[in-house]
C-alpha cells in the first residue's frame, strides 16, 4: 500500500501543474498572447512581402506616366572644324559653313493610347496580384494561427501523461528489487512513456514550424506566438449563414486571381491591337538648313520620312499576339471553372465538418475528466490494476486528440471558404 499511495500522489501532483514540460519546449522565452484581429493587424503593418509588391505598384503606376510622353524632338548641328584654304579653326560667316535640323516623330495609327492602356492594364494587374498576395499570406495566418492553438490544446494532453509516466518510472526504478513492482510491468510502462515521448516530439516539432511559419508572415522575430481564440465565435460559425449563390458570386467579384485572369485577357487584346498598329510605320518630320554647301546660299529645307513596310509588317508578333488572346481566354474560363468547384467542394467540407462536430459530446470530454480523479482513486484502493488505469487515461488522450482534431478541421474548412470566396465571410 505504500507504493501505490506514493504514486497516486505524484500522479495527482502532475496532473495539477501539467503545463510545465509544456513551457520549457519553447525555443524562445518571450512569449506574445494575441487574438486574431490584432495578429492580421500586425500582419498589414509588418509583413515585407506585401510591402514589396506596393512598391511594384506604384512603379507599374510610374510607367503609365511614361507612357502618355511624347518622342522628344532631335536637333542637330555641323560645322567646320577646320578650313584648309584660310587655315582657320571653326571659321565663321562665308569662310565657314552651317547645317543644322530638327526633327519631330509623329506617331501614327494612334500607338500612343495603346500604350497608355497597356500601361494601365499592367497597373492594374500589379493591384490584383498585391490582393492576390494579400489573400494568400492571410490564409496562411489565419491557418496556422488555429492549428498551432488546436495542437497546443493536444500538446497539453501528452504532457500530462507524460510527467504521470516519467514519474511512475522514477517511483518503480527506487522500488527496484524490492519485490513491490514485477519486471514485466516496468517494461510495459516504460515502453508507453516512449512512445508517447515519441509522438509528443512529433507534434512540437510540428508546432515549432507552424511557429517559424507564424512569425515569417507577422515579421516578428525571437517570440513565441500564442493565440488566443474565441472559443464561443467559433462555435457559432454556420455554413447555412450563407447560399453556394452568394458564395459564388461573391468570389467572381472579389478573387483577385480571377480579375488577374481577366486582366490578363485584356492585356491579350490590346497587345494584340497594338501590334497591328506597330505595323504603321511612325512619321518623321524634319527643318534643316544648310549656310552654303548647297545649290544656293543659306538653303532651308522641309522633310519627311517614313519606312516603306515591304518586308517586315509585322507579320509574326501580331499572329503571336492574336493566339495569345485565345490562351489568356482559356486560362481565364479555367480559372472560373476551378473557383466554381473550389467553392462547391469547400462549402460541401464545411457542411460535413460542421456536422462532425454537433455530434461531438462536449459533456463527454468533461466526464473524462471528472473520471480520471475517480480512476486515481479506484486505483489507490487497488480496485483496478496500473495498466487498466493507463488504458484509461490513454483512452483520454485519444478523445481529446481527436476533439482537437475535429474542431480544427472545421475552422479550416470556414478558412478555406473565406480564401476561395476572397472575402471573410466567417470570422
């Protein structure tokens, strides 16, 4: 009876301060509590990637600047350097001679507005893929922000049985010899508390890199992020709250890659027509004068000139940028196609999650609890064996792993909904 008084009382001992082990897993000491809002907050202040592509923006803006400029006019001027017959260097007046022009290109087939579209349209594919961006980096945060407090909820169950094994090891390897604890139940105790060390390894690692993953996207570096849910919004998201329609329509409205898709067909387009009008050549306008090394003295002269398009009218570039248009096209249609069976798939998985979890006893896990003090008891009375009480208590990690499991994969399948849709429908 002394031994097994002892154990139940380090058992109980550990389950009270279970957390611990927990704790010294951490790689960083500081640790930040932050809700979701305020981490999508940090998010948009700190994030360099999303940064980096408003600067893309505004260069992409910067060229439609340039685009609207017109050719700069070209001037040019000759003299003599040196006259052979009066030995003289730059001689001016009727020992010297003059030419000068200038010149203006005049751009014909109204290339110019093209330009500027195209211009415009690269803009404005710049802002989409800065959405696209947001989109994508916002799923990840939001993701990784329940998974790694789901998986913190399950690390807390391993650490628990953990410490009640470790200690129950200690406590039979101080009995050791004594004729108290029979060998094969040492080994068989032994054996579960690696295991179990095994597998909670597994899952901080796997937090761990959720971690590193968290804080690339918050840019926060040296601090353990520890999120903070609301358990009680999470509970009352519904995938009723809204129609495929809705969805649907919603997400051809707001899906940043979709409105790139069309972009993309509309660069397509004005590519296309600018190529032909590339096929016009340009207009060279030109003065000159000559002082006297024409016909006659002080010559003023009117020109123009343009390339004769025998040969190259640009032939392949426009049949390229015509077979581009109907690759941008095809590309645009796959992309409402994906987005359409996206939605339908992850509004299905939101429906069958949700379901999942109403049928969850929640009174079931606390009964689990409620019965691991009573298992302790039974067991100092020596009512039931060691093992059957590990069995017991192993039965309670796999329910609460399993809870935790369950209520992840609901929340995420509402992410993905919101990543699908483009919008945040459920917060």
């Amino acid at each position: 009876m002394r031994i097994s008084s002892y154990l139940v009382i380090v058992l109980i001992s550990v389950m009270i301060g279970n957390t611990a082990i927990a704790q010294k897993e951490k790689l960083f000491a500081d640790t930040i509590s932050i809700s979701i809002d305020s981490a999508e907050h940090i998010f948009l202040n700190n994030n360099l990637q999303l940064l980096a592509q408003k600067y893309n923006v505004d260069a992409q803006k910067a060229l439609i600047i340039q685009a609207k400029l017109y050719p700069n006019p070209n001037f040019s001027f000759s003299t003599v350097l040196y006259q052979t017959e009066t030995k003289k260097f730059l001689p001016a007046g009727n020992e010297g001679e003059i030419q000068s022009s200038i010149s203006q290109m005049i751009i014909l087939a109204n290339k110019r507005n093209k330009q500027i579209k195209i211009a415009e349209t690269n803009a404005k594919l710049a802002e989409y893929q800065f959405y696209d961006l947001l989109r994508t980096l916002k799923y990840t945060l939001r993701t990784d922000f329940f998974n790694i407090y789901y998986s913190e909820q399950s690390a807390k169950v391993y650490a628990q049985e953990i410490n009640a094994l470790q200690n129950v090891v200690t406590a039979f390897e101080q009995q050791k010899g004594k004729g108290y604890i029979s060998e094969k139940e040492v080994v068989r105790i032994k054996a579960q508390l690696y295991s179990m060390q095994k597998e909670y390894n597994d899952l901080i690692n796997q937090i761990n890199d959720l971690e590193s993953e968290l804080r690339l996207v918050l840019q926060i570096r040296n601090h353990y992020v520890h999120p903070m849910v609301d358990t009680n919004a999470v509970a009352a998201l519904d995938p009723n709250k809204y129609a495929f329609t809705a969805l649907l329509d919603s997400a051809y409205q707001a899906r940043a890659d979709l409105k790139i898709a069309k972009a993309n067909t509309e660069l397509s387009r004005q590519t296309y027509e600018l190529q032909k009008a590339l096929a016009v050549p340009d207009l060279n306008m030109q003065l000159g004068y000559d002082q006297q090394g024409s016909y006659i003295h002080n010559l003023s002269m009117l020109g123009v000139g343009i390339d004769i398009p025998i040969f190259n009218r640009n032939q392949g570039n426009i049949k390229s940028a015509k077979a581009i248009i109907d690759l941008s096209a095809t590309s645009q249609k796959s992309t409402e196609l994906t987005i359409e069976e996206q939605i339908a798939r992850a509004l299905q998985k939101a429906f069958d999650q949700d379901k999942l979890y109403k049928k969850i006893d929640i009174l079931f896990a606390k009964d689990f609890e409620r019965l691991t003090n009573e298992v302790l008891l039974n067991y100092q009375k020596r009512n039931i064996g060691l093992l059957d009480f590990l069995d017991f208590y192993d039965s309670y990690k796999q329910n609460t792993l399993q809870i935790n499991a369950v209520l992840y994969n609901r929340v995420s399948a509402f992410e993905d909904l919101n990543f699908y849709t483009g919008l945040t429908f459920f917060n």
